[in-house]
C-alpha cells in the first residue's frame, strides 16, 4: 500500500500519508478498518478556507460517490462522512444522499449555535450532515445519544485552514460509537482532528492527506 509513498508512523501504529486518498483507498483490504470519520472539501467554488488548496472541483459528485464506494468496500463497521450544502454544490449533495439510500443508516446533524448571518431574508445555513453509512445498525455506547452535535462556529480556525473540524464534533463520533483500540480512517485528514481525538481516547488511526503542507502540520501535532 505505501510503495513509493510519503507518509510517517508513530511506534503504535497510527500513519499519515501524503497522496491522493483514492490512490491508496483501492489498495486497502476489504473489511479490514473498523470506522471512518472524514470531512472532504467543500466544493464552495472559492478559495477562502485553504491556503494552498483549490476548493473548486468539477465532478465533486463523482469524486465523494467514487471515496464511499471504497469507504464502504473497507470500513468493516461504520463510516461518518460530513457534506454541508452550499450553494454551489447543494444539488450535487442531495444527489450523493439519493445514490447511497440503501447504504445510509442515519444522519446525524450538526448544528452551529452562532452562524455567518445570510443577507436579507435568505435562509441562514446553520447546520451541516453527517451521512452514516454502514451494513448493521448504529448502536451507541451509551444510553439516550442524540442524533444532533450543537457547537459553536469558531473564528480562531488556523490562518493556513479555515475549515477545520471542530474537536467536539469528532468527539461526538469517536465516543459514542467506537471503542479503544479501533483504527479510525479519515481520507481527508486535513490539520489531525480526527487524529488528535482518536489518540486522545485511546484509539489508532489512519490518514490520508492529499496537501503537502497540511501533511507536514499534522504529523507534527499528532505523531
């Protein structure tokens, strides 16, 4: 899998690669990762929320159909894949959710209590989804798990990311839902929130990031 690729890895096994995530997503085992947390970019057609990358892809649909079918191939129990639907990719995002009906067990919801106001009487788009995917139901480890995360929008994000995952969204995920020691994959690693909070609870990870900067970023905040 990681023949002529970039990557480091810490002594217990946790791995930051640097490519393209399908690249490596085709050479990966079926069923042999217990959970993916991701968050791919979001297709806002503008350049203001990373330094080096260009959120702007023509066939964002096909991309995100093409990961979770791989997603799907490999992850042996749960996969949480966050989309916001904006307004350049929204029917795109409905789209995604039509193609995987059978294959989506629930959508969890993530809420911002204090949201960029919309101008005028547009709608202010204060939540974004996360599509559950999987082949058995979603049971939590805990009793009376809603299906909702509230957290704050933050402006502090990075100067280099603006759109990092909040820690207390990764967290929603990673505790309820998994248990020590599981590998969590996340093709779209970014800046390590899924890193940081998986070590933090005692679980392994795997991550692929396609930008070169934010490999290097992340490997140092979480190897």
């Amino acid at each position: 899998m990681l023949e002529n690729k970039i990557y480091q890895q810490d002594n217990i096994g946790n791995l930051i690669i640097n490519d393209n995530c399908l690249n490596i997503l085709y050479n990966i085992p079926d069923n042999s990762i217990e959970y993916c947390l991701t968050s791919p970019p979001y297709n806002r057609k503008r350049n203001d929320k990373y330094k080096n990358f260009r959120d702007i892809n023509n066939d964002w649909y096909q991309l995100n159909v093409d990961v979770i079918k791989q997603l799907l191939r490999i992850t042996k129990n749960h996969i949480f894949y966050n989309i916001q639907a904006n307004f350049y990719n929204k029917k795109d995002v409905y789209k995604l959710i039509g193609t995987f009906h059978e294959n989506i067990i629930d959508i969890h919801i993530w809420q911002k209590s204090n949201p960029i106001p919309s101008s005028g009487k547009n709608i202010t788009n204060a939540v974004e989804y996360f599509i559950i995917l999987g082949k058995s139901p979603l049971k939590s480890n805990f009793n009376y798990t809603k299906n909702i995360i509230t957290t704050s929008v933050n402006s502090k994000m990075p100067k280099e990311h603006k759109a990092v995952m909040k820690p207390e969204v990764a967290e929603h995920f990673i505790i309820n839902f998994t248990k020590e020691n599981d590998t969590i994959l996340d093709p779209f690693f970014g800046m390590g929130t899924t890193g940081i909070i998986s070590k933090k609870y005692n679980r392994k990870f795997i991550g692929i990031e396609l930008d070169n900067d934010y490999f290097i970023k992340s490997c140092n905040i979480c190897l």
